[in-house]
C-alpha cells in the first residue's frame, strides 16, 4: 500500500488510539470510574465519581492530550523548518525561559499571593523568549542564528534557575522548585486547562499554516523561494507559534521534554517523508503518546508521586542517542 493510501488510515487509527487513551485516563487511577458517565457527571456534581471526573481526571486529561499535541507538532514544524532531525521545543530556550517564569514566581513567593501567579509567569517566561529571539535573529532569518540564540536563551535560563535554587530562601521552597521544573499533571484544575488551551490553540493553528512551505523548503531554501514561499513568514509563525503553543503548555506543566523528538521521527517514515503530512500525525501521536505516560505515572507507582517529565527523559534520552548512532552512520 502506497503512503498515499496509508496516510487517511494512518490518522483515523492515532485518533482512535488518542481516544481510547483519553477515556482510559478518565477511567484509570486508585479507583476505577466508568468514563462514560462523565456525560451525567456535569448533572450530578454531589457524587463523589462525578467530582473525581470533572474535578481531577477530566482537566488532566485534557491537558495530556493539548500539551502532546502541541510538543508533537511543534517538534514536527521546527525539525522541518531548521532542516535539523535533532530540532525540538526546547531547542529555541521556550521551555527553559518558561520554566525560569515559574522559579521566579516560586522565588519571590507570588505564588502565595495568587494560585495563578506560577502559570501566568511562566507563561510570561515564553514570551519574552521568543521577542528576544526575535531581536537576536532579526531581518535575517538565518537559521544558525536561530539555533544559536535559542542554546544562548536556554543556557541564561538554566544558570538564573540554578541562581534561584542556590539562594532559595528556605529548603521547602527549592524542593517546590525542583519538583515543578520536572513536569507533572498532578493536582491541575479546570481553571489551568482555561489557561493553557486558548494559547495552544493559537500556536497550533499558527504551526500548522507553515504545512506547505515545509514541504517546499525540504527541496531547500532557494527552491522554496522560487516557488513564491515567504520564508520570514514561515519563520514567524514557526517561532512564534512554538512559543505560544508551548509556552501555555509548560506554563501549566512545567517542563516535559522529547516528545517533539521522538513522535515526529516515529511517524515520518509513514507518511511519506512529507513535512505537511506529518504535521496532523505528530499532533495526534503527541497526544496520544503523553496520554500513555501519564496513565503509566499513575499505574506503576500509584502510591509515590513519579512525575510525567521523568518518564519522559527515561525514553527520550535513549531514543535521542540511537538518532545520533544513526545520524553518525548515515553519514559516514
């Protein structure tokens, strides 16, 4: 069967396996609840199974599969933008000057002022990421300049994280930090999910508009340009879409990696190789792929609280290094 063929098969089975997951999520966790009855929980506030859904299961899930959407096509649109395999968020600094947000809101003990201080923060965090690369990159759009401020943002960000954990002003305070820079959906309300989605949203639909200059620019940038595609435009709604997108995700979640990694470089053999094909997949395999996570967080250790980032590093840290074993071979 052609990819062509494949290609409708291959998104109807994601958004199959990103359903079952989400109801699984629902229903998986030290109680079994039926997530069918989600639909009468709305009515039904004064049961303990509807509040369990609405109140802690429903708002995780949820998150699960935006922030694996977002983190999926993000990595998918930046890896095709920067023609680099090794691309992903946090590449560009978002994730760690998100996460310095949130330290800083820790640090200066805003979080005691306002329960929506750290996300608003982080969320502050992203923003000012992306303007600076902005500035740093300017009219020139080059793509090393890109990378190269994004690994300057980032390595600012860690070292003024690590200032704030060393100067912490009492130990509760650096083990709230360390513990919300590891990443987790745990204990995330409704409310969060207002927060975080709108952004998503306008990140995501910003990334996917850059599906058809993707596919030109894999021919290379001349090319791409003979055949009328604005590559600033591109490189805006890449960049800034990615801050968006991924800055209200982490503003939420704290930071969790690979995922931009790992779901496009599973998926891009089965669509073709075809940057604006894989774009739709890698949002669908994202979202199914955190909502597996998640559930294995609650499953394998339902008494101690192993957070979502950590399982995600333990799978991508082996992935990113055979991609590097094979990268060396391919071009050996």
């Amino acid at each position: 069967m052609t990819a062509d063929r494949r290609y409708p098969l291959l998104l109807a089975g994601l958004s199959l396996l990103a359903a079952l997951l989400f109801l699984a999520s629902l229903g998986l966790g030290q109680v079994w609840i039926d997530p069918l009855t989600l639909v009468t929980a709305f009515n039904d506030t004064d049961s303990a199974e509807a509040v369990i859904l609405v109140e802690i299961r429903l708002p995780r899930a949820l998150l699960g599969a935006a922030i694996g959407a977002i983190l999926g096509l993000s990595g998918a649109v930046l890896q095709g933008f920067l023609r680099n395999p090794l691309a992903e968020p946090g590449l560009l600094g978002i994730s760690a000057t998100a996460s310095l947000g949130a330290v800083i809101a820790i640090y200066a003990g805003l979080t005691a002022l306002h329960p929506y201080a750290l996300p608003l923060c982080a969320l502050a965090g992203a923003l000012i990421a992306v303007t600076l690369v902005q500035m740093l990159v300017g009219r020139s759009g080059d793509i090393l300049v890109i990378i190269l401020a994004g690994v300057a943002l980032s390595s600012l960000a860690g070292a003024l994280t690590s200032l704030a954990l060393n100067l912490a002003p009492s130990p509760f305070a650096a083990l709230e930090i360390v513990f919300w820079m590891l990443g987790s959906l745990t204990d995330r309300s409704l409310v969060h999910v207002g927060l975080a989605l709108p952004f998503i949203a306008v990140g995501g639909v910003m990334l996917a508009l850059t599906g058809r200059a993707l596919d030109a620019l894999a021919l290379g940038p001349d090319v791409a340009r003979s055949l009328g595609v604005n590559l600033d435009r591109t490189r805006v709604l890449a960049v800034v879409g990615t801050a968006i997108g991924v800055g209200g995700a982490t503003a939420v979640s704290g930071a969790i990696g690979f995922v931009g990694l790992i779901v496009p470089h599973l998926l891009r053999p089965l669509v073709g190789h075809r940057p604006s094909r894989l774009l739709p997949a890698s949002a669908l395999g994202g979202a199914a792929f955190l909502l597996a996570a998640d559930i294995a967080v609650r499953l394998v250790m339902p008494d101690r609280d192993l957070k979502l980032g950590v399982v995600t590093a333990i799978l991508g840290a082996p992935f990113f290094l055979w991609l590097l074993i094979s990268l060396r071979r391919r071009t050996s």
